[in-house]
C-alpha cells in the first residue's frame, strides 16, 4: 500500500566541505515511515560529517533538510532532538557522574507539575528511565551512576537514550544507529535486532555499521556513500555483500591468506600463571616472533584486563611476565615501550591519540625515528616520515598537518597504528580490537600491515573484534572464560576449529 504521508526525512543537494575537502558532495536521499536504511561506506567516505548534519552538530554549506515535510534548519543538537532526531553515536556521548536516568532524562520532553515548580521528580524521572531500558530489554537500575558500567551496558543506556525520543503531533522520529553492535556480544547484538523491528512500528532508523553481514540482515535499504557522494540506494532484495563491497572501494574483496605456523623460536612475551582479582586467574600464555595470538572470551571474560596487565597499564596480583626469557620486575608503561612492546588501545580517542595535535607529531609521540635528530624534533623529517605511513596506509584525507579530531574514527585507527609500527625495535604488538570501527578496505589494509610486522620479526596479541576476525588472522586462538583458561587452538598445526566450537567454549 501506497505511504501517504511525507517522507520522514528528505535531504535535497547537501553539501558539506572542510578547507578543500568536499565532506558531503551533493546527496540527495528520502527516508520513509517505518524504514530500516543502511548507511555504508569506507572510512572517510562522508558518512560521519552526514549524520552530524542530521544531529545538528554540523550545518550543511548549501541543500535543504526536511523532517516529516516541514523545512529544518538546526542551530545545534537541542534543535535536532526537538524535531525527532535521536542519535547514538560511535563515540559514547553519555554523562559518566550521573545515573542512568539522569543520562536519559536529558532526551526527555515530559515535565510533571513538581518539575515545572522548579523542582526535580525523581519517580518521574526513574520510571521513564526503567520503561526505555526495558524497550531494549536490559536489566539495569535507572539509579545506577553510568561510571560504574562495563562499556557494553553504557552502549545499551545510549541506545535506550535514543529510542525513548518523541517529536509530538503525530510525526514519526528518526533513529540514528551509528555501529552500535561494534562493541556488543552476540546476544546483546540479538536484543538490539529485535528493537529495531519494534522501532518499525513507530519510527525510521538508519543503521550504520561496517559489518555487511548485518546490515543484509536488518535493513530494508541500503545506502553507500565514497568519496562524500551516494554510490548506491538500493533495496536489500536487489544486492549482494559483493556488490556492497564493490560499491565502497570499487574492486574485489582480497581475503587474507594464512601464513604456515612461524619456525619454533624463544618467546618474545611469556605470561605466566597471571591473576589479577575480580578479572582474571592463573593465565598462561607465549607468543614468538612472527606469530599471532587471538585472545577471545565474552564480555568478562578478562582478555582486556589481561591484555592491559602486559602492557603495564595495570599491576597483577600474582605471576610472571617474561620479554625475551627474562622476568620483569616493576612492570610499567615506561618499562614495557623500552622493551619493544607497542598497545594500541580500543579506546583510541581517550588513550591512543591526541586529538588536537595533527597527525604529523601523533605518529611521532612516542617514536619518532626519522623524525629527530638526538633530543630535537626536525619538522620536515617528522613530515616525510607521516607522508609515509600515510601511503602505505592510504589515510584520508592525505593531510599530514591536519589534527587527527578531523579524521574518521577509521583513519584516526590508521594512526594510532603508524605510531607503533614506527618503532625501530618492535617486538611485540598488543592489539586491543584494532578493526573496531573499520570498514572492510581499511581493516584489510590494517591486516597487511599486522602482517607485515610479523614477517620483520615482530610478535602480535590481539583481542578481535569476531571469532571469524580471530580464525581468519591468528596462528593461535587462547580462549577465556570467567577469567580463566577455557581453551587453545593451534589453528596452523591442529586445524581450525568452528566458531560453534568456540563459543561453546566462552560461554
């Protein structure tokens, strides 16, 4: 049947430019009541300076926006939550001193008699909260300050956040979805799916993500942006992933080959009968020169905090860490980067970068190599050292003097990678979900060069973002659950288990 009601959202000729680079470049697009769209495309491809527009972070140059018929022009987010715009967006934007429903007040309209007084209806308050957490079906006290959440539940309070919104006379609201399944396990992921087919019934969503596979399953349409410009918009029904792929970077998906099990050589890093309280107990573990390890386990299962210990981030309470078949004594951050030892971090903004510094000196941070002379930094040799990584790592935009807060979350990933891979002497590299956020090229492109450091020498552990991410990279899967050892699989010498198999073995 024939929708006559006006699209949800209509965008006639947005454009978007940033100094020479044309962010969003002439797109043109309608949503519709009760749609599911994909939104698709590679690391700085646009997609990010879109969705501001819709959030009204950003304004456009020139175009007209337009939600449920009416012309729109956003002075800021408030106006953009006012009209039905709610967004959750890659980078959590929630209040970390406050409760939940504190943090979820704050997308609420409604207002009691005692509110309007001047003064605060906590039960008001607390059962909106309670009724929007439930939508998504997490078990969570609205009470709860979100500092004290796991990273996974602060994602579900932002999306609880965004579906709870409500323009009013009758308009239907828009959804924003940017990755929210990046950093959710499979039943979590599962939860989300199902509200999203119940947002169906009262509101249009766009759903970022750069894992085809979801969005085939869950979107009624898809759309891919490269290069700031619409590639495709096209039903689900009439594409492939293929043609997905083909429509980002324009060529064919090359998958990673496995290399043979690395000759036996002395472990690099040696871990062993690690334990940290409440995180993790007796963990063993080596890792030699050009082998990559896996470390996979649900949410709790101790591979960050594990991963974290061996950096130096976090003390252990018992165990021995090994570099090079020597003990360490007073293990530290300090310690770990003089011994060859690199961490890229999940949270790469608040711990793997600095944001208002351009991407020149963020690679030249912690080794600058080339780039200095004795204890002074040479300019034009920190430039041509970046211009480098940044064409072997195909960052864009190719700006090398730009603050990395202007690159995509995937190009800030490229980065944060360059810095590490420009040690002299990398032994090993601490891997903490390097693909997160990465569309399929980039995390290809990151791909090679991981393997790239195996074959000059260096070791790898790596916390995937997937159990297929961990079987198509790894030599060695170590399996955690509830903090201990739950398995190991030799995946070049023994075969490659199935990812059944797996998760019967995390869970």
């Amino acid at each position: 049947m024939t929708d006559m009601h006006p699209p949800v959202l209509r965008l006639s000729h947005i454009c978007r430019s940033f100094g020479p680079v044309k962010a969003v470049n002439d797109v043109s697009l309608e949503i519709r009541r009760g749609e599911v769209v994909g939104l698709i495309g590679e690391n700085g491809a646009g997609k990010s300076t879109l969705l501001k527009i819709l959030a009204g972070i950003e304004r456009p140059d020139s175009g007209e926006m337009q939600l449920n018929g009416c012309p729109v022009q956003f002075r800021g987010p408030r106006d953009a939550l006012r009209a039905g715009v709610g967004v959750v967006h890659q980078e959590q934007s929630l209040f970390t001193n406050l409760t939940i429903a504190e943090n979820i007040d704050q997308h609420s309209s409604a207002r009691s008699g005692l509110e309007r007084a001047g003064l605060q209806d906590w039960g008001r308050i607390n059962r909106e909260a309670a009724r929007a957490l439930a939508k998504i079906g997490v078990r969570l006290s609205p009470t709860t300050r979100v500092g004290d959440l796991s990273f996974i539940d602060r994602q579900m309070v932002e999306i609880a956040r965004a579906v709870c919104i409500d323009p009013g006379q009758g308009a239907t609201p828009l959804v924003i979805l940017d990755e929210p399944t990046a950093v959710l396990e499979a039943a979590e992921t599962q939860i989300l799916e199902r509200e999203i087919r119940k947002l169906r019934d009262f509101a249009s969503v766009i759903f970022v993500s750069h894992r085809l596979d979801e969005i085939m399953r869950i979107c009624d349409r898809v759309i891919v942006m490269r290069s700031g410009r619409l590639a495709t918009n096209k039903p689900i029904s009439d594409v492939t992933k293929d043609d997905l792929f083909r429509a980002m970077v324009d060529g064919d998906h090359q998958p990673v080959v496995r290399r043979s099990s690395p000759a036996t050589r002395t472990p690099v890093l040696e871990a062993r009968g690690l334990s940290r309280g409440g995180a993790f107990s007796e963990i063993s573990f080596s890792v030699r020169p050009g082998q990559i390890l896996a470390l996979v386990g649900s949410n709790g299962s101790g591979c960050e905090a594990l991963m974290r210990c061996v950096y130096g981030a976090e003390a252990v309470d018992g165990g021995q860490i090994l570099v090079d078949g020597r003990a360490v004594r007073r293990w530290s951050i300090r310690k770990a980067i003089a011994a060859g030892l690199a961490y890229v971090p999940a949270e790469r903004k608040t711990e793997g970068m600095i944001a208002g510094l351009a991407a020149t000196r963020n690679i030249a941070l912690t080794h600058p190599g080339e780039g200095a002379a004795g204890p002074f930094l040479r300019p034009g040799r920190m430039a041509r050292v970046a211009q480098g990584w940044f064409d072997r790592l195909e960052v864009r935009p190719n700006d090398i003097h730009a603050p990395l807060i202007q690159f995509s979350g995937g190009n800030q990933q490229k980065v944060v990678l360059a810095k590490w891979l420009n040690a002299p002497a990398l032994k090993v590299l601490l891997l903490d979900h390097p693909l997160r956020g990465l569309d399929v090229g980039a995390g290809a492109i990151v791909n090679r060069q991981i393997r790239a450091a195996c074959a000059a020498g260096a070791a790898v552990v790596l916390i995937p973002d997937t159990i297929e991410e961990a079987l198509e990279l790894a030599d060695d899967i170590l399996v955690l659950r509830d903090g201990r050892h739950s398995a190991c699989h030799d995946l070049a010498g023994g075969g490659a288990p199935s990812i059944q198999e797996i998760v019967a073995e995390m869970v």
